[in-house]
C-alpha cells in the first residue's frame, strides 16, 4: 500500500511535474554547442573516458600485489601469498589495459593501433613495478627514520598518508612517462582525495622521500625533488608565472609544458607551509623554514628561515610600548 509521499511523488512524475524533458532539451543543445565550438575536443570520449572508480580498484589491486601481506586482503598468508600476487596482477593490469585503451582512442592519432599501444604502454609498466617497490621500500625506510612517533616499517606502510600518496605518485608517474598523462592523473586525484596531498604524476621524485603529515602539499607538474628529501605539511613547490611572455603569443596566455616548478636537491628538508614558487634551485642539504616565501635560488647547505617574531611590552598606565625580538 502506497503513502500519500510516495503516490505525490509519482502523479509529479508523471506529469512532467520538473519539466525534466525542458531541461533535457537545453543541456542537449548546450552540449552541441559546446563541440562547435571546440571541434578540437569534439570526438574526445566518444567510447568513454577512463572511470576514476575502475581506476580506483586498479590501484587498490596494485597496492596489494606490491605489498600483499600489509596491503592486500586479510585472507593474504605467506603459504599463498605468491598465489594472490599472480592474481592480483593478471586483474590488475587487464582492467589498466582497457582504462589506456579509452585514453588512447582519442589521444591516438592512428586509431586502428589503439590496441597495441595500449597493450605496449601497459607491458612496459609492468615492467617497472619491481622497481617502483625497489623505490617505495627506500621511501618506507626514509619515513621510519626521519619520525620518531613512528614504531615500526609496518605502522608507516599501513598508517601513513604520505606513503599512499607516494605510492601512488610512483605508478602515476611510470604511466605519465610511458604516455597515459591522463590515465596517470586519475591515479593522482585518487590519492589526492584521500591524503590532501596533490602530486602532479609529472614531477620527478628521487629516493628516499618523506612526506611527514601531509595535508596540504602540492608538488608541480616540472618540479624535480632529489634523494632523502622531507617535506611537512603545507609546503607547495609550485610556479611563479603562468603567463607567456614570448613574442607571438597573445596576453596571459598559459605556457604548458615548460619548466616552470623548483629543483630541490638531495638531503633537502622543508619545513610546514613554505612556499618555494618558480624554476629556482634548493642546494644540497639545505633546511627551509616553516612559512617561509622562496623565489630565488638557494646554495647548497643555506638555512632559510622567516624573520624573527616582534613582541610589545605594555605597561599599565603607559601608552607607548616597547618591542623586543623573539630569541
């Protein structure tokens, strides 16, 4: 027997009650409108897009092949763990094949070698994952020993928002070079959902790295980060100008692909919320403060760090204060 809500909501849908075909129509001509005028674009996705939610499996999955017992489901024992890994990837990599398939029906300027260049890109990748785990058992290491609140490898793997974000910088960027740019951002987005941590899958990450906390980092498409590099929460290494200013080029037109992030080299540690913007360099060892603005160059083994602090002393009665730094 239906209720009086349930029967209203069905006489209004019946009725048209939303003019949903009105609506309908509009978006309709507004999306024609749209491929007109970018005609560019016009056949991007016309057999789909990559889903972020298959994606989002697919890294699930290859989390767990790369760490099976720590990452992989509770039923993953060392007597089958070879097994599961097996399995794991065989999934894995047949459901990233047909995500790089979508992307490269449209990216692919011979379409009929659509599935060879996904079947290339996705073998070669496999190619790299014992690598990539080569490379995240240095970043585990490097997380274990730069936090004293951290108890052991395994709290680091299975706690930590850094390493998840790492981890997923590390296939994002192997598929970003082997030309899945798009594929390779999903990857990133996925993981910058859940950590707040945004790593563009272009920038280039050395060994060891740290991120300790995590919420807020933002590392550039072209940055270029070291070995044994920390960063806290709040840094961003981004860009300083996003305007062309080559001849030929109309006013404020964006530069893509240019290098335009910083280089921060090995043994860096940048502490929470610095701000270091434009194609500048940190030397070698160097320590950047909390808050600190960074556009220029650095030398190798510089300390950067905010201006000190100014606190007044007023004394009751008497107007004018008297400041004195902070030591």
């Amino acid at each position: 027997m239906s209720t009086s809500s349930e029967s209203a909501e069905i006489a209004a849908t019946d009725d048209d009650f939303w003019n949903v075909e009105g609506i309908v129509g509009e978006l309709g001509q507004i999306r024609r409108n749209w491929r007109t005028t970018n005609s560019h674009h016009a056949e991007y996705g016309t057999e789909g897009f990559p889903s972020r939610v298959r994606l989002a499996k697919v890294a699930e999955e290859l989390c767990g092949a790369l760490f099976p017992l720590r990452l992989g489901p509770d039923f993953v024992r060392l007597h089958n763990e070879e097994t599961f890994v097996t399995q794991s990837l065989q999934i894995a990599l047949s459901r990233l094949q047909a995500q790089v398939r979508l992307e490269m029906h449209y990216s692919a300027e011979r379409k009929h070698e659509v599935e060879e260049q996904a079947n290339a890109i996705v073998l070669a990748f496999s190619r790299q994952l014992p690598e990539i785990r080569r490379l995240l058992d240095l970043d585990i290491d490097a997380a274990y020993r730069g936090d004293p609140a951290a108890r052991s490898l395994d709290e680091v793997l299975i706690c930590y928002p850094g390493l998840l974000a790492i981890i997923h910088h590390r296939l994002a960027h192997a598929l970003h070079r082997l030309g899945a740019p798009l594929v390779a951002r999903i990857l990133s987005e996925i993981a910058h959902g859940s950590t707040g941590i945004d790593i563009h899958p272009g920038a280039t990450i050395g060994r060891g790295f740290f991120i300790d906390h995590g919420t807020g980092v933002v590392v550039g498409e072209t940055a270029i980060v070291g070995d044994n590099v920390r960063l806290y929460q709040g840094v961003t290494l981004g860009a300083k100008d996003f305007t062309s200013k080559s001849s030929g080029e109309s006013s404020g037109a964006l530069v893509r692909a240019q290098p335009r992030h910083p280089i921060v080299e090995d043994d860096v540690v940048i502490y929470a919320a610095a701000t270091i913007l434009g194609r500048v360099t940190i030397g070698k060892g160097s320590e950047i403060g909390g808050n600190v603005w960074l556009t220029h160059s650095v030398p190798p083994q510089s300390r950067v760090s905010q201006a000190r602090p100014l606190v007044a002393h007023v004394q009751t009665g008497n107007a004018t204060p008297s400041a004195a730094s902070l030591n």
